[in-house]
C-alpha cells in the first residue's frame, strides 16, 4: 500500500493456531526499496516472531503457574483447618478434665455429706448426753 510517499507493508506471522500481523512502513526516495529497506522489514519481522514466541511460552506456563498456586493455597488452607482442628481437640480435652475433676468433687461431697448424715445421729446424742451429765 502506498501512502504519501510511504509504502505500508503488512507481514503476517501465520501459526496455526492464529495471525499475527505487523505493519511496517517504509519511507521511499524514489518508490525504489533499496537494501536497506528489505533489512528493516527483516528485523521487524524477526522482533514479531520473538515478541510472538514469548507470548506463546508465557501462554503455555499460565496454567502450571496457576496450578502451583492452587496447591499453595490449599496446602495453606489444609495447615490452617490441621491447626483449628488440633485447637478445638485440646480445648475439648481440657473441658473434659474440668468436667471429670468437678465430678469427682461432687462424688467426694456426696460420700462427706453421707458420712457427716451418719455421724450427725451420734454427735447430738454425745453432746446431749454431756449437757444432762450423763457423761
């Protein structure tokens, strides 16, 4: 395509996977393409293909990348669940030793309280004893 003493090129870096297109343009003296001219085109043709190329290799490490960060947050999320887990285990723990040691209290209580019922009977009777004179 000419333009304003311009020649316009469109080079096509056909993949099969799709197109890539770049435009050079190139200005003419004398509508002549000298050496000069053929070696720009090169060079742009040559800087498409690498700027291609790294955008495919980025492309084709996108899903391992995103595949090492999926297992990085699971592996920190089944740490964090690991952690909770061991917590609510020993605070359980610990809830269950109070409740056994209040239970045990109120055994030894109740074996007081029992004692203290039989002994009762006998305590008033020596202490009534003691006031009449009997002993």
């Amino acid at each position: 395509m000419y333009y304003n003493n311009t020649v316009c090129y469109i080079v096509d870096l056909f993949t099969p996977d799709s197109s890539v297109f770049v435009i050079a343009t190139i200005q003419l003296d004398n509508i002549i393409m000298n050496e000069k001219h053929i070696q720009q085109i090169l060079v742009i043709e040559k800087q498409a293909r690498a700027v291609y190329e790294a955008a495919i290799k980025e492309a084709e490490m996108l899903p391992l990348q995103a595949e090492k960060d999926a297992q990085k947050l699971i592996e920190h999320a089944r740490l964090d669940a690991e952690n909770e887990a061991r917590q609510m285990i020993e605070k359980a723990k610990a809830q269950d030793e109070v409740t056994s040691i209040l239970a045990e209290a109120e055994k030894q209580v109740q074996r007081h309280d029992v004692i203290a019922a039989r002994n009762i009977d006998r305590t008033v009777s020596y202490l009534i004893n003691r006031v009449v004179g009997r002993e």
